[in-house]
C-alpha cells in the first residue's frame, strides 16, 4: 500500500491494533475532517460530535480564528524553550490573568501537567508560606476524581483499571467523598499538615456529577478557615463549558448574564486545559495569585514547549472566541432545553433512569449495570445514526457537543438521541 493511498476506515483502525499500544478502546468510527460541530469519516459520512475531544473543542473544530492563528505563529516562530523571552508569552500571560482575574499565569500543555504542576505549587507553598514540615504536607482529593493518568495522580486514584501494578504509588493524599462538606471539615480538622484541596466542580468521568449548589462555596470557605489552598481542577469544566465561563466563576471577566445571582468561588490555584486552545494545540495554564505564585523559582519548575509562541498565540484567540461569540450564554440555554426535552422522553422510559448536567456537559443514566454492554451499545447505535457518543463508567453516556451548536441542530440532535433509545426501550 502506498503512503499516500486513501485508507478505509477497517484500514486505519487495523493500522492502530498493530502498531498502537492498546491504552483506548475507542468507538468503530475513523475520523478525517471536522468543521464546527460536525465531523466526517474517512468515507465521507456526517456526524453531530458530542463528545467535544472531552471539551476541548469548545470553539468547534478548526475554529478559523483559531487555526488562522495558529498557521500564522507556526510560520515566524514556533519554539525557543524558556531560555530565552519570546514576544507571544508576555501578551498571553497578560490578557489570560486578566481574563480569568489572577496574578499570574504559569503555562504548560497538558491537562495532566497542569494539574502536576498546581500540586507541586501547593506543596511548595505550604512549606514556605504556611510552616509545614518539610515532606509532611498532605491534599486532600475526592473519591472517583479524575485529574490524569501520571504515577503521582494515579495514586490518589480509586479507578482500579488506571493504578493496577503501576505502583508503588506517591503518598501525601488524603481521600474524601465528594460532595460531602462534613467529610471535608473532618479531613481539615483532624490534619494539621493539609496544605490544599484538590476539586472538579463537576466530577465528568465519574459522570458527570454535580454537587450539592453550594457546595463549592462552603468548601472554599472551610478552606480559608484552615489556612488550605482551594485548588479547582477546571480542565473540563473550564472555558464556558458549564454556562459560565468557569464551573466556579468567582471574580473573572465573564460577561455571560447568568453568573450573576449564582454561587460563586475563586479558586486560590486555577488548573486549565483542553479548551484553552479550542483543540488545535496541547496548552494548559494554571493561575494564581503573587502571593502564591511567588514560591516558584527559576529552576524549582518548567516545560520545554511550555509557553511556546504558537500556544501562546493559539490561547489569546481560543479566548477571544468564547468571549466574542457568547459561548458561555449560548451553552448555558442550549443545556437548560437540553435537559428539559430529555427529560420530557425520560418521564415514559425504561432505558434511561435520569439526565443531568450544567451547560453543555450533561449525561444520561442507562437504566443497567456499569458491567453492561448496554450503553456502549447505544452509542454505537447513535453513531449509525448520525451523532458520535461515549459512554462513561459503563452505564452512564456523556453528551457535551461544541458550544458553537445552534438551537435548531441540538433539537435535531435530541431527535437522534430519543429515537436511538425507542430503539432500546
């Protein structure tokens, strides 16, 4: 076969079982072009994408301001490591603090990095702005979390299929229930040596489950009582996917009508992703305030392509589109009919149990075990009809489409999603 040869779909995915290492099990379907919300296989077929690349995709795919942005960068400077300045990082890292309201802006480019780095910041803080022993700080996380797959992540992971023989695992965590403010004032009471609280405002692989309204606010304030750093893991959440511009919203620029009058955070450490470059290209951050941030020294941490131009440049107009366009207004009413059309199917159901979410990342409960084949099966069926799906923890479907999406095609797409489960009923 020629390397310029067009591959069929069985091709492509028989290429990856060879040559791959088996760490996906990802739905039948091979993609080679997508625009807005749309994505298309390599045999020409059209589907509504409703998985968002786990929201990374905000801004729909290939976004031309964003992708204009990015081929402009790529061909004037595309790296110069940290070792010297560049003329792209000082503006990102000023428009970006000033967007989201922090001090300062530390880049990175994966999710995973970025949560890496908001634990060693915390750490590092604790020991030399709260007085802990040195090796003796303590974060606590939440059961069923999901912040990445590094050894040290992993081990304050309860996914059996994520730590199983990766050990010996980091210690330094402390395990609560999530959405439990008792079990938190226990974990702050009862442990001297916490130095952070590590939190998704919405918990998306474990399903996206929300927490109790208030939830984050009460969390956030038993944290200032005991001198502990709030640190919100907003990689999925963050960048208007909610309806806001962040999960938790406190004190940013966002102008989207529906922050006000709702409980409101601002995490000391801000952890972003995904989004933060509309998927064209791998950039995370995390942000703080001087008070914070002043522990990091030249040397204590870095990145090679962190703070890269091309990230730098990619970022500023991911940004401005969800400010421009009103992204987080549009996910905000488009999530709100989304769920109350779903719920109208759902009350003569027997296949699905309940929807929930904030915004465009909700999900539906599959009325069968985590162990079943049922959801997986559902979504195979969605791709047959027209609109890509994953499920999540078995019998739990995500549905979190690019917030570009207009009213007329997510009541298209609601149509796709009911008339696939009739067929389940």
């Amino acid at each position: 076969m020629a390397v310029l040869d067009k591959l069929t779909s069985q091709q492509s995915i028989d290429l990856e079982n060879k040559y791959g290492a088996h760490n996906y099990h990802p739905l039948p379907v091979v993609l080679s072009r997508g625009e807005g919300v749309y994505v298309w296989d390599v045999e020409g077929n059209k589907y509504y994408d409703f998985l968002s690349a786990y929201s990374a995709v905000n801004q729909g795919h290939c976004h031309p301001k964003i992708v204009g942005a990015m081929v402009n960068q790529a061909q004037t400077l595309t790296l110069t490591s940290r070792a010297f300045y560049n003329d792209k990082l000082g503006e990102y890292e000023k428009f970006a603090t000033e967007y989201f309201d922090f001090d300062k802006l530390l880049p990175m480019n994966t999710g995973a990095e970025a949560v890496e780095t908001a634990l060693k910041l915390c750490r590092k803080w604790a020991y030399e702005k709260k007085g802990i022993s040195e090796n003796e700080a303590q974060i606590i996380v939440c059961e069923n979390n999901f912040h990445g797959r590094t050894t040290t992540i992993i081990s304050f992971s309860n996914d059996p299929v994520a730590r199983k023989n990766f050990g010996p695992y980091t210690e330094g965590f402390i395990k609560i229930e999530y959405d439990n403010l008792n079990a938190l004032e226990q974990a702050l009471e009862n442990n001297k040596n916490v130095a952070g609280f590590l939190v998704e405002p919405i918990q998306g692989e474990a399903g996206v489950y929300v927490p109790s309204e208030d939830y984050l606010v009460k969390a956030k304030t038993l944290c200032e009582k005991y001198n502990v750093l709030f640190i919100a893991d907003e990689v999925q959440t963050g960048i208007a996917r909610t309806g806001r511009l962040l999960a938790t919203c406190g004190n940013c620029s966002c102008e989207d009508k529906n922050c006000s009058g709702s409980p409101e955070v601002k995490p000391d450490v801000l952890i972003l992703g995904k989004a933060l470059s509309g998927g064209a290209y791998p950039v995370s951050a995390v942000l703080a305030d001087d008070h914070i941030m002043e522990v990091i020294k030249p040397g204590s941490h870095g990145s090679t392509f962190g703070g890269n131009p091309v990230a730098a440049a990619v970022a500023i107009a991911a940004l401005e589109v969800v400010r421009d366009e009103k992204l987080a207004e549009n996910a905000y009413e488009l999530g709100a009919l989304f769920r109350s059309e779903l719920n109208k199917y759902i009350e003569n159901s027997n296949i699905v149990s309940l929807v929930r979410g904030k915004g465009l990342l909700n999900a539906i409960v599959i009325n069968d075990s985590e162990e079943s084949e049922t959801a997986w099966n559902i979504c195979v069926a969605l791709k047959e009809n027209g609109l890509l799906a994953k499920p999540t923890h078995g019998n739990i479907i995500r549905f979190a489409p690019p917030l570009v999406m207009t009213k007329e095609q997510l009541l298209e797409c609601v149509n796709i999603i009911t008339s696939t489960l009739k067929d389940f009923e």
